[in-house]
C-alpha cells in the first residue's frame, strides 16, 4: 500500500480505511481567507456502496489501494449486474452498476475495457478517453440553421444523452468522452 497526501487525491483513486476501500467520487480544496486549507472529499464505500463526506487536512496522508488491471470484455447486463469475460482464461465476473457508476453510459457489448482488481475482488472498470456510441434518437436537423453554438439532444444506444450539433442525425455514431460526458465529433 502506498501512501498519499490529501491534497493529491483525485477523482476516481481507490483508498483504503479501516479494512474498507473507497473511491473518491468528488473534491474539492478550500483555502478559507485566514485558516488552513482543507480538502473536502466525497466517498463511496465499493463494498456497502454507502456514501460519505470528510473532511480532510491538507497535511493528512491516507493509504491508496493498489489494484491490478486485467484486459476483460463486456458481455451483457442482466438486471443491474454487468457481466464481463477474462479475454485470456475466459473467466466471467460481475459487478454491480452501482459499483461502476456512470461508466455504465459508455458500456457497449463486446467492449474490450480494463477492470480493476483489489486481490480477487472486482471493484471497477478502467474506460478509454472517447468512446463511439450510435445515435439511437434526436430531432432532425433545421435546414439552413448557421449558428455555432446551436446544439440539442441526442440519446445514444447506451441511453447516455449528450448535447450534439444541428447537424447530427439518427443512425450517426459520434464520439463522446468518457471523462466529461460531452460530444467530440463524428466519429
């Protein structure tokens, strides 16, 4: 286990207190006018799957869970569960969609991704940057609507919603990013 200071947490890391692991689903450093800073930080228990807030001095350190990553593809979802194949001993597993979050926008069956491991347990997934997702449904485009900024909403095959550009259709797949959850381009 490695140890890590709390102001260089950041979103996503997995740490460890008292037996349980955590990852950090939001922070936040605050520096009021005349005190310490501090750091505020959002948790997410992996194993309970309760949430927590805490406080953290910038000076606290916390142990950060090391994890093993193996290359696994995306079979299927049945219910809530996810179910995901070792591409080398073709093992199954599963986890739960609470465990993973949002990621479940961006899970097309298939997908080859990398899921994390603490010991034998898993307790996430790695995604690429961008993923290329289908647009299932969107209005149509306004004919000779020149404006850049102008977008709407386009529901890709995952159910993911993202803001496109007029010029957009259903059937086009477009590449979303994984970090933001916005529209890059066309893909």
């Amino acid at each position: 286990m490695a140890s890590i200071q709390a102001t260089r947490l950041k979103k996503g890391m997995l740490i460890k207190q008292d037996q349980d692991l955590f990852r950090v689903l939001e922070l936040q450093h605050v520096t009021p006018g005349n005190l310490r800073g501090f750091v505020r930080v959002k948790l997410r228990n992996i194993r309970s799957g309760t949430l927590s807030d805490q406080k953290l001095r910038s000076e606290d350190t916390l142990e950060r869970a090391t994890l093993e990553q193996k290359d696994m593809q995306f079979l299927y979802k049945d219910g809530e569960d996810f179910y995901f194949m070792d591409t080398a001993s073709y093992d199954q597993i599963h986890i739960s969609g609470e465990a993973l979050g949002d990621s479940v926008n961006y899970l097309k069956p298939e997908m080859t991704i990398e899921v994390e491991f603490y010991g034998e347990e898993p307790v996430g997934i790695e995604l690429p940057q961008t993923v290329d997702l289908k647009v299932t449904e969107t209005v149509p485009g306004i004919k000779g609507a020149t404006a850049s900024n102008q977008v709407k909403p386009a529901t890709l095959e995952t159910g993911l919603v993202v803001q496109v550009p007029p010029f957009i259709n259903e059937g086009d797949v477009v590449r979303v990013s994984t970090e933001s959850g916005e529209y890059l381009s066309r893909a």
